[in-house]
C-alpha cells in the first residue's frame, strides 16, 4: 500500500470488466510507483455495473520531498508504446507469491511486471496491448531477481583487492583462489606473494587467514618474511589484523598511545573488535586509496551480479566515512552500468559518537540523499551485539572449550541505550548478533522496550545468527522477531568448531534455521561479503542440506526446506527490509527484476543448488546476461 509520507503526483485508475481485475498506479515525488490493488474497494461501487473505466487525477499542492518506503524505478529507459508489452516465456517462471505460483510467462512493461501466467493467460489478461513475444528464455527458468539484504560495498572495497590466502576455493572477477590449509602452507604462500612484488615500498595486504586452519601467524612471522615491506594480514573476519614492525613504523602505531588497549597485543602484532577500530583511522590512507578502494567495490559487486543479485542492501553505513563510501559506490555502479538496486541502512554505532539522540537527528534526514543509484531505507537502523563468528569472540552461554571468552562490540548497556532511542522512534532494528548469550541479551532487551512501548509489528532482524539454543526459536517467533541469517558459517566452520572451541553438540547447530521455520519465523539468507560469496544459490543449498565443507551432515533436523531456502533468497530476503512491494515475487506491479537460471531449483538434490548456472539477470525489464571474462 502506498504510505503515508509519500507525495502522489499521479494517479492511475484501471478496470478490467472481462477479467475483474483492477489496478492503481500512484506516481509520487522521485518517481516512487506504487500499485495498489483496490478490488474490493470497486466491488463496493455497486453503481459502477462492473463497467470499464479509466479515471486520472492530477493532484495539485504536493510537497516536494519524499521519504522513499519501497524502492523506486531506476533510471527510466525508452518506454514502449503505451499499449504495448514484452513477453517472456520460460521454461518455468517460479514467482514466489502467496500461492506458489508457477507460471510459463511474464509480461513485462517499461520497468514494470504487468501480468503472468500463461502466454494464452496474458493474452486474455491484456486485451489492449500489443504483445512482444521474446523466446529468450524458452529453456530457462525464471525467478524473482535475487536480493541479499546484508551486503557491505565498503569491506567489499577494503578487502577484495587483497591477496587472498583462504582455506576454501575464491570464485571473483579479479583473482581464482585455491584454498590451502596448515601453517607451513600459508607461510609458504605468502612468502611467494612478498617475492612476486617488484616495488619495495608497496604493502602487501591478504586476507583469508584463520588460525584454526593455518596456525598461529604473529609478527615474528611476517618479520620473517620481510623486513622491510609493510605486511598486513587480515583474518577471515573482517574484525581482526596482525602486522609486521614494518608495518607498525608505516602506520605510526606505539605502545604509548595503544599498549594499555584490551583489545590490542603489540607484541604479537594483533589488533582485533575494538581495537582494530581504534587503529583504523591510521590504515586509512593505504587500505581506502581511492583506486585500491573502487576495484573491490566493482569487483565485489560484480560478483554478486554474476551470482544472480539485483537488489543488494549495505546493513549499516557508514562502516567508515559515509561521503568517501557512497561518492565511490555511486561512481561504480554508473560507471560500470551496473544492474544492481543499491539500498542503504544506516549504522547507529558509527554515527553514534555523538550521541544516540544526535545520530537520530542525522539518521532522520539520510533519506533526502536518495537518488535513481542509491536510496537510504528510512525508519530502519544498524546496530551491532558481540563478537565476530571467524574469530571465535561471539558472546557464548557456556564459554569455550578453551576457555577464552568473547568480546562484545556494543556492551549490552550500550546497546540498550542506542535501541531506546530508536525504538521510540519507531525504527525497525537490524541487529548483529552471533553468539546465544548475544541473542538472548537481545531477546530480553526486545521483550524490555515493548513493556515501555508497545509496538504491534516492530519487525526487529537478528543479523548473521551463527550459534542460537533451540529453545531461542520459540521465543523469536513470540516475540515477533525475523531472522537473516549466514548459513556459511556452517559450511565453512562447522567441521572445525566441532574440534576447536564448541565441540560437535554446538558446532553441529551453527546457523540454527529449521527450528525457526518450524516455530514459523521469517527466515532470509545474505552473505555479508566477503564472510561468504555473494552467492544466493551456495547459500540456499547449504541451508538446505546442512551439508559441511567436508562432505558431513550436521544437524540435519535444522535443515530448511528448499521452498523456504529460496524464499530466503527473494520474497523474505525483500520482506526483510520492507521492500516486499516492490520485489521478492514475480507479480503485477512490481519492478521486472528477474534472476535467470539453467535448471529449476526445485528439480536439484539440496547439495546441488549452488552449481546452478546462473544466465544472468533481468534489470528492470531489461535482459543482462551473466560475463565469463574477467574485468
């Protein structure tokens, strides 16, 4: 429905008597379309007979900004006749609406869907249009266009452009990785990266390490391997580095300013949560170099392009310098032509230095910014609960094997009282969280704010959602709570968590999502580039088969249903962060953003989803197919 806050400019009224079938297109501010489907409202108007008509109405005296509810039209292409309207058939077309409909054809006009069904069904549908019939995709299958609702372009911009060195195989346009395992190796590999450099004042930064698959790394090590060159490893998180004294001297880091940190270990070169934070204003000069910078975004996106994404959406901005950040993203996805709908949400902990309540101010105003590239999601906010999942430092009920601890980013006393403020607001919360001790902090918290405040459809999120009890389920669901989880983890951690850290009968429930389905909450999947490939089929399939990196079957009575994975990668991924009127489903009214497969999921064993060829996207109407070169 159209909201409140949107300004109509026009309104378009049409009735279909033969088919009863009616439908509103409001044209507001910025062109924000919405359709609005009002049947029974006609059904009432008893006067009318059921005869066709057609009513404009131009409405004068509307003011001039809008805060954008759903997403609008991207830039407008040469629309076709008014009357007419392109047809694609498909071996199947898998809409992902209420009823779970499949149909064999979607007609599409402008940037709009306009029908489905059969192409005998549109025909009967669109008595008054010309028809453009496109076999394109005669073998193919069509979805809804893929949406991953936590997708961050600015790690994407810092960490891409490193030298990966991973435990498991990396698919991107600018480099294919071998993943390797063991201290030697990695040392070994990184050794023949430092030689490969031909300037001796270039820093060498990769990405990928994990102490559970290569050992323990410190600054000996990389003293070892050079003395003079800056090296900079960061961990399979994004939250954690070591470096070498060259390093140290290049950045300017001494024990007198940063020693006393809880969070930093100059002796082992090791900075990690909050104490990376603290030091990152130092790597900025290198690690945000504008051209360094704008290859990661470009090369992170168009991953998730080939992948099947049409819609991505940057779960807290800024992560740190909101300019900087949106000047390259903009820059990229225009330059590049970039299929993709860019939405942002911005982050209470980043903006928040001065205040909750003068981040409030601030946040409020973020939606005016929008324009056809990139649009700020009003009345939702970012925050963040414990530890990162790599790193082990998730905030766990019953400790660690080994005794370590984890850490929290914000103390559940600061989360508590940046949540106040905007739940006041009437903001929906996305909340980071990865550990059950985390989740139940935000459960109790959740639970708190609805004594002060009642709100009937707050619609909160608990982000990535790595390790929960069973028994959380249940009281997610009671409490109204949604879920968009990283089923990666599981793959990528579940075998090694068994060994290390949390033992199998903790490991073997990492990303806990079947309960959830069972107890009937809103589940969707994202990757968090790069803690997982901005693949939605990879992800779907591990959610599904619950199946490890080392061909073990974990947990197999939290698997998803296929039907529930692939929603998670569309309508629920869109309803997520209330986009659910404008994409998620192939339905009248909603943008033509279709992701186009070679096979239909629901005719694949679970483990096979992920090696779907994906064809490519429909952007808007328009067919872009998937490139193999590289860029």
């Amino acid at each position: 429905m159209l909201r409140s806050n949107a300004h109509p400019r026009l309104m378009f009224f049409h009735l279909n008597a033969k088919l009863k079938k009616c439908a509103v297109l409001v044209v507001c501010d910025r062109g924000v379309v919405h359709y609005i489907d009002i049947l029974e409202i006609v059904m009432k108007m008893r006067s009318l007979c059921w005869s066709p008509f057609v009513l404009v109405l131009v409405l004068a005296g509307c003011g001039s900004a809008v805060e954008p509810s759903q997403i609008a039209a991207s830039t407008p292409k040469p629309m076709m006749s008014p009357q007419e309207a392109r047809v694609f058939s498909a071996r199947a077309v898998i809409t992902m609406d209420a009823g779970n409909t499949i149909a064999t054809a979607v007609a599409v006009q402008g940037e709009r869907i306009v029908a489905v069904g059969s192409r005998e069904s549109i025909r009967q549908a669109l008595p008054d249009y010309r028809l453009v019939h496109d076999e394109i995709f005669a073998d193919k299958v069509i979805m809804p266009g893929f949406i991953d609702n936590h997708l961050h372009p600015a790690l994407a911009g810092l960490l891409v452009p490193s030298r990966f060195i991973t435990p498991f195989d990396w698919d991107l346009p600018n480099q294919q990785v071998k993943g390797l395992e063991g201290r030697e190796a990695y040392l070994k590999r990184l050794n023949e990266i430092e030689h490969s450099y031909q300037d001796p004042e270039e820093v060498l930064i990769t990405w990928g390490y994990h102490e559970y698959f290569h050992g323990n790394i410190v600054r000996e090590d990389l003293n070892a391997i050079s003395a003079t060159r800056p090296i900079i490893v960061w961990q399979r998180s994004f939250h954690e580095i070591v470096v070498n004294d060259a390093a140290l001297a290049r950045l300017g880091i001494h024990a007198e300013e940063f020693g006393g940190h809880p969070m930093i270990d100059l002796e082992k070169g090791r900075f990690w949560e909050t104490g990376l934070f603290a030091i990152f204003g130092k790597l900025q000069s290198i690690v945000l170099a504008p051209e360094r910078f704008r290859s990661g975004v470009l090369n992170g996106l168009e991953h998730a392009r080939r992948n099947g994404i049409t819609t991505f959406c940057d779960q807290g901005v800024p992560l740190l310098n909101l300019d900087m950040e949106m000047q390259h993203l903009e820059a990229v996805i225009n330059e590049n032509d970039l299929p993709l709908r860019a939405l942002m949400i911005a982050n209470a902990k980043s903006l928040g230095i001065k205040g909750d309540d003068a981040a409030l101010q601030f946040v409020e105003k973020l939606p005016q910014r929008s324009n056809e590239t990139i649009q700020y999601l009003p009345k939702q906010i970012k925050l963040l609960a414990d530890g990162a999942f790599y790193s082990q430092l998730m905030q766990m009920e019953d400790g660690y094997l080994d005794g370590h601890h984890g850490e929290w980013i914000m103390t559940p006393e600061q989360l508590e009282t940046a949540a106040r403020v905007y739940w006041n607001a009437d903001y929906q919360l996305h909340i980071h969280v990865n550990g059950d001790k985390g989740v139940n902090v935000i459960l109790d918290l959740i639970e708190k704010l609805q004594q002060e405040y009642a709100r009937e459809d707050h619609q909160t999120v608990l982000h990535h959602f790595g390790y929960s009890a069973e028994a959380q389920s249940k009281r997610i669901a009671e409490l109204g709570v949604l879920v968009s989880a990283n089923p990666y983890y599981l793959w990528a951690l579940g075998d090694k968590y068994s060994e290390i850290g949390l033992g199998p009968e903790r490991a073997h429930f990492i990303t806990r999502l079947g309960s959830l389905e069972r107890h009937g909450v809103p589940v969707s999947l994202h990757s968090d580039l790069p803690m997982a490939p901005a693949a939605p089929l990879i992800l779907a399939s591990v959610a599904a088969s619950r199946l490890s990196a080392g061909g073990n079957l974990l947990g197999p009575g939290e698997r998803l249903s296929v039907d529930t994975a692939l929603r998670g990668i569309t309508i629920e991924a869109a309803r997520a962060i209330q986009q659910q009127d404008s994409i998620g489903s192939i339905e009248i009214g909603k943008l033509a953003d279709f992701t186009v497969l070679e096979q239909n999921p629901y005719a694949v064993p679970t483990e096979k989803l992920g090696e779907i060829p994906v064809w490519g996207t429909v952007f808007g109407g328009q067919p872009r197919p998937r490139i193999t070169d590289d860029l």
